[in-house]
C-alpha cells in the first residue's frame, strides 16, 4: 500500500520527498481505510475528494468520503476488539503504546515531512509537532502504571472504593491545523484506558493519519483496536457521531460543528462528550514587561502555524503608556521574524485562504490601520499564502475581533487599567486561552484569576504538561483532556461498598 511503502522509503531529505510529490501530481495517490489492521478498497466511497499541497495549489492525492454502512462495519471491528482490549493489563497496553512511540520515532523525519506537504506549515513547525506526538503515547504508556483510586471507609461499617472500567468504542475525530498532534491527542489515551476506536481525520489534512494507520499494523496492534476512517463532516463525521454503538465522541475543531455534535447526541444521554472548540485568545501586555520580550513572545504566540493555532494569541491588548512602542516593535519584528515560505508556511486550503480573506477585506472597509500585511490576491496561482498582518484601529465589536479567524492576523488594542484588561479580555464569546505578561506576581494572580479561560499562560506561551487540565470555557467547549482528566473521558467509574461484617 502507498502509506506502507511511505513510511518504509527510507526518505530523510526533503528535497527526495518533494521528487517523490511530483511523481504524485501526474498520478495522485489514494488515500484508503484502515480497519481491522487492513487497508480497506474504493467500495467503502460514496465520492472522492481531492486533496492539494497547500503551498503550490497542486493535488496529490485522493480522499473518500465513507460511507455510513461502511463507518459502521469500522465500528463493528472496534466493538469486537473492544471484548479483549477492555481485558489485557496494563502492563500490555503499556508495552504497545511505547512500541509506537518509537515507531514514530524512528520515522519522525517522514512524518514532518509529509505533515508539511499535507498542512502548509514549516517542515521546523511540523518536526515539532511530531515530537509532541510522541510524547503522547509515551506518556500515557507511563500514566496507566501509576494509576491511583480512592477508598474510603465508613467506620464499622463498610469499605467504599471507586473501580474503573473502559467506556467501550469511541469516535475520535480531529481538525486540520495540528493533524498528527491533535489525533494521537485522542488516541494514546483510548487505547490506554482499555477503549477501541474508529479516528476520523479532517478531511483537509489525512495524511499523517493514513501514515500512522501503517504504524499501528507494523506495532501489531490486535486488528479493530484502533480503525481510521476518511471522509468530511456531513457524511463519515456525521454516521460516526450518531451511531449508537459509540459511546463517547473526543472532538477537536470548529464551535458549529461541536454545537452540531450535541444536537446530534443528545438523545444519547449516556454518551460521553469531550468538546475542544475554537479560541479568540487574548495577549495582555501590561507597562512592566520588558518589552523586546513581549514583542517577541506575542508574536510568537499570533503567528505559529501561519496563526492555524486553536491557542493563538489573536487579540493583542497593550496598556496605553507602552502602546504606541509595543506597536512600533511589534511591526518590525514581525516583518524580519515571521517571513512567509520561511518561517510562516501556507494556508491549509482554498477555501480557508478564502475565509482568512474576507476578513481582511472587511478590515479594509472598515478602515483599520494594516500595520503590515494587506488584502492578497482573489485568486491564487501558486499556492495559499497570506503576509502576516498586523491590524490596529479595530473597533472591539467588530467581527474581526470577535470571530476566530485562525490565520495570520492579529489586532493590537490599547487598555488604561487591569480593570479595562480584564474586561477586554473576557470580552468575547469564546474562552479556550489567555496569555499575561506582567513582571508583578500579585497581578499574575489578581488578572489570571479572572479571566475567563481554560489556559492562562504568564509570561510564556505554549508550555504544557501533559497531565494538566486541556479545554475552554464558554463557547470553546465542554470537558477536559490530559492524565487524570482523560480517565474521566474514556472510563466509567464505579462505587463499590463492602459491609465489614
């Protein structure tokens, strides 16, 4: 199979890919399922998608669209899977999940390489993103080993304890900016607490996905464990998520589609939801910092991933005494740091170039200042790319600053007080991520307290560790993921009570 063969090339050198790429523009390859360890035929599609390198506007590949019966013979092979997945030890999903951690690994530079071509982001960006996606199965693979439960004991009466078990088959669905990070996000710890799964990549980025299938065979995971499925939202995402057979759904993307999702399950009580939906993340840079620093932290924060981040700090508010350095820092850095084809890569697609777009035509209208950047051409010859843009003058109730834009596009606003900053801050309908930049600890604790987030990142960006609570607030979501808040996603607990006579 092609992602078999992929993966097993040998290819280190990114310009040896790119030779292997053009081969694919003449004839592009097709992108299959992955159940019960096996690579499935075209029967599975009720269409094919084509699939474009972001960077040069070209097709590569072709994507199905699964079909519902077939979502649900992927379904089938979790549920029988999950009869003796759900039983092995610990000690055994350990073993596995450390097996492919080294696996990807050994085939990290493959992964960037194709996670580039595939998304549009730097082969730097996407080296790192692999690595994280390393991280994910090594930790949980650790996590399990050392897991704890609570016993109580009501005196003289009884002994009371929580026991744990494996919820059964989940749905698994991940968006397009982080492909690889985000999807082992989800599966590491499935697998880990004794669950089954049926992935579904975005349909706009599958290839890290459909590369990680081939890893899962050569781990010799046992079939049905773990089953990737290809196909946009309306037809696979929309049969995996109302299947009663599932028992939990773990989403990552776009706010309407989690509010979909809900609509979708609601009849379903006992379905388990872990929602992460979009941010409209706030930069707050108060007149202690020093301010080379949170020039460059702050841009780092808006323009990572071409701004394709879910945590992006896409709001920029500076208090007034600094204002007019920070933004005059801001612009010059951002035009020598954060250069397009160099350290900003392409927009992931056609029709999200498009949306990014329109919003900077809706900037222009509404006189905003473009600092740097501007409106890039309608109709794109030679691949997605948008300038980084820097926007001041932005009124707050504009849909540029209340709408997540997730591209290269930042505001930078002036505030007078903490009460103000807060109060900009929370501002908005989402509340995934903030970020606070002060040098004074009271304020850390003061302003970080209260703003409306699910993160708070003070004086950094970006920093996790893996147990920590991941999720939003307000419309960025329900439900937390990361150690102990991933055990309440994918198991059901129990309480036991056992007289003492």
């Amino acid at each position: 199979m092609v992602a078999t063969s992929l993966l097993a090339s040998g290819l280190t050198d990114p310009t040896r890919a790119e030779e292997l790429l053009k081969i694919s523009y003449d004839t592009p390859f097709e992108i299959r399922n992955f159940v019960n360890n096996s690579f499935t035929t075209a029967g599975d599609a009720t269409e094919f998608l084509p699939v474009f390198q972001p960077s040069t506007g070209r097709q590569f590949a072709k994507l199905p669209v699964t079909s519902a019966d077939a979502v649900e013979k992927a379904i089938d092979a979790a549920n029988v899977a999950f009869k003796s997945w759900s039983k092995t030890t610990r000690h055994q999903r350990s073993q596995y999940l450390r097996t492919i951690a080294e696996l990807i690994q050994k085939k990290r530079e493959i992964f960037a390489i194709w996670e580039s071509i595939d998304q549009g982001k730097t082969l730097e960006r996407a080296r790192v993103e692999v690595d994280r996606a390393i991280s994910n199965f090594s930790y949980f693979s650790t996590y399990i080993l050392h897991e704890e439960n609570a016993a109580r004991m009501i005196d003289g009466v009884a002994l009371t304890y929580e026991h744990r078990s494996p919820a059964g088959v989940f749905g698994l669905i991940s968006p397009w900016n982080m492909p690889l990070y985000l999807l082992t996000w989800k599966i590491a710890p499935c697998i880990a607490f004794g669950c089954t799964a049926v992935a579904k990549p975005s349909e706009v980025t599958s290839m890290s996905a459909y590369l990680l299938a081939s890893v899962f065979a050569e781990a010799k995971l046992p079939p049905g464990v773990v089953n990737v499925v290809f196909g946009n939202g309306a037809v696979t995402g929309s049969a995996l998520t109302r299947s009663p057979a599932i028992k939990g759904i773990s989403f990552t993307g776009g706010t309407a589609t989690g509010i979909q999702i809900r609509r979708d399950t609601a009849s379903d009580i006992g379905k388990h939801l872990s929602l992460e939906l979009g941010g409209k993340n706030p930069t707050l840079v108060f007149d202690d910092v020093d301010l080379e620093a949170a020039v460059s932290l702050a841009a780092t924060a808006a323009f990572t991933n071409q701004g394709e981040v879910c945590l992006c700090g896409s709001r920029i508010y500076v208090q007034q005494r600094i204002y007019d350095d920070f933004v005059t820092r801001f612009k010059t850095h951002v035009s020598k740091s954060f250069r397009t084809k160099h350290e900003v890569g392409a927009i992931v697609s056609l029709q999200h170039y498009d949306k990014v777009r329109s919003y900077l035509e809706l900037a222009k209208a509404e006189q905003a200042v473009f600092e740097t950047g501007g409106v890039p051409v309608a109709k794109p010859s030679e691949g997605y790319w948008i300038e980084p843009t820097v926007l001041t003058g932005v009124a707050t109730s504009s849909r540029i600053m209340q709408e997540e834009i997730f591209g290269p596009v930042v505001t930078i606003a002036p505030f007078d007080t903490e009460d103000d900053a807060v109060r900009l801050a929370n501002d908005n309908p989402n509340g995934l991520a903030s970020i606070l930049l002060t040098k004074d600890g009271a304020r850390m604790r003061r302003v970080g307290e209260q703003l409306e987030a699910g993160l708070v990142w003070v004086n950094c960006w970006l920093v996790r560790e893996l147990g920590t609570p991941f999720g939003g607030m307000k419309a960025s979501g329900t439900g937390r993921e990361g150690g102990a808040y991933s055990r309440e996603v994918f198991t059901n607990v129990r309480t036991l009570h056992i007289p003492s006579v």
